[in-house]
C-alpha cells in the first residue's frame, strides 16, 4: 500500500513512472500495461498484451491477463 501510494504522488506531480512488477495488486493499479511471455525464459520475451489492466484482462494468452481477470471481475 504504502509504495502505491508513492508511486501515485509522483505521477500526480506529472511524473513518468516506469516499473517491472510481479505484484498482481500492483499491476492492477497501472494506467497502462505492457505484458511479457507468454513464459518465461526461452519460452517468453514476447509482447502478449498492452492496454488499461481491464484491456489485458481479456487477452487469454496472457498470464497477466487471467490474474487479473479474477482480481477485477
């Protein structure tokens, strides 16, 4: 919580803010995605998915995609 609301404040005093996150409840906060895979290593490295966490939640080729489909479903 505590870093999200870091993160927020920076962009609310126009800053960019780039971050690689694993943390669904993180990902779920972003304005905009741009998701990796559809695996890991040799089997990713893909671009799968792009859009609002909404928009990626309706990519099913995205791992991403699927967890946050529950989180915001």
């Amino acid at each position: 919580k505590h870093l999200l609301q870091i993160l927020n404040q920076l962009v609310d005093k126009g800053n960019t803010v780039l971050i690689i996150e694993h943390n669904p409840d993180v990902i779920k906060s972003a304005d905009w995605i741009i998701d990796l895979g559809p695996d890991g290593g040799k089997h990713g490295g893909e671009v799968v998915a792009t859009g609002t966490p909404r928009e990626v939640a309706k990519v099913k080729r995205s791992h991403t995609g699927a967890c946050l489909k529950e989180m915001l479903d």
